[in-house]
C-alpha cells in the first residue's frame, strides 16, 4: 500500500523530524506545506526543494485567537489538502523536588505548544478534510513513547503527549462512526528520543552529557515512513514497538467495549 495523499500541511517542519518527515514525502512526489515559526528555515526550506514541491507558512500555532483566520487562509490557498501531520512540540524539565524553582509560565507553554494548540488546528481544520469526501484525507499526530509510559525528569511534556494520544482515540472512533467523516483517517506516530535539537536544546540535558540521546532522525524516518505507507494508525517507532502492545492492547480492548458500549454497532 503506498501513501494515498498528495498535500500535505506539516506544521512543525523546520527542524527534527518533522523535516525529515517533510524532506521524505517530497522525495516520494508529495507536495508539502510546511508550517513553523522560524521564517529563515521555512525560506531554506523551499528553496532547496524548489516552490512546485513545497511552500511554507511562518505561524505561532501557541497564537490562539489567530489560528481560525489563518487555517482558512491556508485552506484557501492551498485547497488540494488532504493531510494534516501535527508535528510541533517543546520538552522541558520540571522538578517538583525544587518547587519553588518551577517556572510555571514556561511550563504551560509546553501545554499550549504539545496540546491546546492542536485543539483549535484540530477543530478549525477538520470542515475542510470532510468537506473532501470521498476523497481519503487523514489527521496525524506526532505524540511520544512517552505517552505510554512517562519519564520523571519532564513529567509535564509525558502528560501532554498522554493526552494527545487520548485524544486521538478519541477522535478516530468519533470519526469512524460519522458517514460525513469516515474517509478522515486517524493516525498517530509514536517516536522514542531521537537526536534532535528538543534534547541538544535544553541546557540541564547538556549538562549531563544527555543532549544527542536517541536513536538516529534516519532511522525514525524509516521506519515512521514504513508504517505511513503500511496505512497502519498507530506507529511506535524504536524501542516503542517493544512496549507498544503491552501496555496498549489491554487498553485498547477496553476502549473499543466501550466505544461499542455508547455509540453503538458499526453499520
């Protein structure tokens, strides 16, 4: 089975791997939009690929009262898109050791950043995947190893990455039940640490000699691109996969007993 989409909206592409992402769908003839805040990478961007294989959008995704206008702008623009990866995310250490140290503006930026975000890009973009029916479309959502099983020393960015995954549960089985909305896929990508600039760019990271953890952008690239093409909906990467159907096919099971239990048999 090969990737079914065309367009692609990919915001958070200027670094890591959703550049990677953005840089391996080219390759396979697959325009991208990719969105970020940093108008210097995003001009890089295009003109290493060229305009007809990729355009940019510089937006704050963490700018709430704008991403309406901006969703119908760039829907307007760009039409013909039939995907929406969510890529954007901020890690930060949070020690309720030292709480009087804690910096809870910057924490709920990590909230805003990794989740509340993508409740408005969600809900404003969501009109204009239905209203390509038939035509397949998909919602992607780039959540964490971590959202399975959390990590002590950043405790916050575990619980928003928790979320998103629920989240995305939530939407699919929602989804999946409204004729207007069955051909919107939902799909979630699962990554261990990779070596990207969220670990090289945080200082207590550094510190301790932590900040190129991760496996390789390469390899999370293979094998998150295997898995798109696969059409799987849920693809753990790295040492992920090891845990994945642990801890979820008991949760998962449950969740379906009650999807079932309140919205009924699929017709």
């Amino acid at each position: 089975m090969s990737f079914p989409y065309k367009n692609v909206l990919l915001i958070g592409a200027t670094a890591g791997i959703g550049l990677a992402l953005a840089e391996r769908m080219i390759e396979n003839g697959i325009f991208v939009i990719g969105v970020g805040r940093r108008k210097e990478r995003l001009d890089a961007f295009v003109a290493k690929h060229g305009a007809d294989k990729a355009a940019a959008s510089q937006f704050d995704i963490t700018e709430f009262d704008k991403i309406e206008a901006w969703v119908k702008e760039i829907t307007t623009t760009y039409p013909l898109i039939d995907v929406v990866i969510m890529n954007s995310g901020i890690q930060r250490t949070l020690d309720f050791t030292k709480p009087t140290a804690i910096d809870l503006p910057r924490t709920m930026q990590e909230l805003g950043t990794n989740y509340t975000s993508y409740l408005y890009l969600i809900t404003y973009l969501l009109p204009h995947l239905q209203s390509l029916a038939p035509k397949p479309t998909a919602l992607v959502g780039v959540t964490s190893g971590l959202a399975l099983v959390p990590l002590p020393r950043c405790g916050n960015y575990c619980a928003t990455k928790a979320a998103m995954h629920s989240l995305l549960w939530s939407i699919r089985a929602q989804l999946s039940y409204d004729p207007l909305s069955q051909h919107i896929k939902v799909i979630e990508i699962l990554p261990p640490a990779v070596q990207t600039e969220l670990h090289s760019q945080q200082k207590e990271l550094v510190a301790i000699g932590e900040g190129n953890i991760g496996i390789p952008v390469e390899q999370f690239t293979d094998e998150a691109w295997a898995g798109l093409t696969r059409g799987d909906e849920e693809i753990p990467v790295g040492i992920v996969k090891d845990r994945f159907d642990v801890t979820e096919e008991p949760r998962r099971a449950q969740f379906g007993r009650i999807v079932l239990a309140f919205m009924g048999k699929r017709k």
